[in-house]
C-alpha cells in the first residue's frame, strides 16, 4: 500500500476544471491546449510531482514512521486472523471425510459464516490503516494544496495536474518547462 496517494477529491476537482475548461472552450474558437509561456496567452497548465514534494516536507519522515508502525500492527492482527481461519479449514478439510453429511453442512455453514467474519474484520483493520494516514497526512497535504493554489493563482495556471498520480497515467508527453515542482519546492522552503 503506497503511502501517498492521490487525493479523490484533487483527482474530482482537476476532472471538474477539465470538464468546465471544454465547455468553455466548445463555445469560443480553438484554443491551445498546451502549457504556454508566461504571456503567451492561451490555456497554462502546470505539472507537479505531489509525492516528491511529500516526502521533502518537514514532518513526512515521522508521519510515515508512525504510518508503518501502525500499517506493521494491523497486518501482524490480519495474518493471525487469517492463520487462525486457515486452520479452522485445514481441520474440517481432515475430519470431513468421517463426518456425516448433516454435520459436513453444519461444519461448511460455520466455516462460511467465520470466513464472512474474517472480511469483516480484514476490512476494518484496512479502513483504521487508511483512516490514520489520512490523519497522519492531512496536514502536510493541505499546506501543499494551500502553496499548490497561491502558485497557480500567480502564474494564471487553469490547472496543475499531478505527475504521480494514477490520473496522470495517460499524459504521454508536456513541456518540461510547465513542471512547477521545483517552484513548490522552494516555496514550502522558504514557508518553514
């Protein structure tokens, strides 16, 4: 499980500015859809790499640290809880053969409802992993967003679409010069 992933509301919001950005221009004649130069007029989009930035960020390292501890907890809890139903079917898959076909049916139905059980408690043990990282990283991530925001707001930018994150999977090539990570970088510096 990675760390740092790529907020579902940041992914929502650059789907919304996209989506806004075309109806405006399906009403206006074609524009460039490219990074452009301060000045050049035209659309500005901005590139950052969020996870780099992340990770350079006073506090990540303790944040993750405490983030592992917890993540190494909940899976020493599932894999005793997933041993302990393994061996539950180890021993009915031992003894099945001796058992009358009633008590086959009572032994499977048990087994059925413990291993309904087994993903209950799997998922929970995921979501309280989950619901402490975005604890942990809330912070962090909202100071980003905040310098993120002022950035493109200075530098016109309609949007700044995040190089990590999945939702940037089908950008093939841009302009290295529309990459603002560095930008970020030394903003958050000079904030500390």
């Amino acid at each position: 499980m990675s760390f740092v992933r790529c907020s579902a509301a940041v992914v929502f919001a650059a789907t919304v500015v996209v989506a806004g950005t075309a109806r405006a221009q399906a009403t206006k004649p074609p524009a460039s859809a490219v990074a452009t130069p301060a000045g050049a007029g035209g659309t500005r989009v901005g590139f950052i790499n969020s996870a780099a930035l992340l990770k350079g960020m006073p506090g990540y390292a303790q944040a993750e640290s405490l983030f592992t501890k917890d993540a190494e907890v909940a899976n020493g809890e599932a894999q005793k809880l997933r041993a302990a139903f393994d061996s539950a079917v180890a021993t009915y898959q031992q003894s099945q053969t001796m058992m009358t076909p009633t008590s086959r049916t009572a032994k499977e139905k048990e087994l059925q409802v413990r291993q309904d059980s087994l993903q209950t408690k799997l998922q929970q043990l995921q979501t309280r992993v989950q619901t402490k990282e975005r604890e942990l990283l809330a912070p962090l991530q909202e100071r980003l967003r905040a310098i993120i925001d002022g950035i493109r707001a200075e530098g016109n930018y309609v949007m700044i679409v995040d190089l990590g994150s999945d939702a940037s999977a089908n950008i093939i090539s841009y302009d290295k010069s529309a990459d603002i990570t560095l930008r970020v970088a030394q903003r958050l510096s000079q904030q500390n």
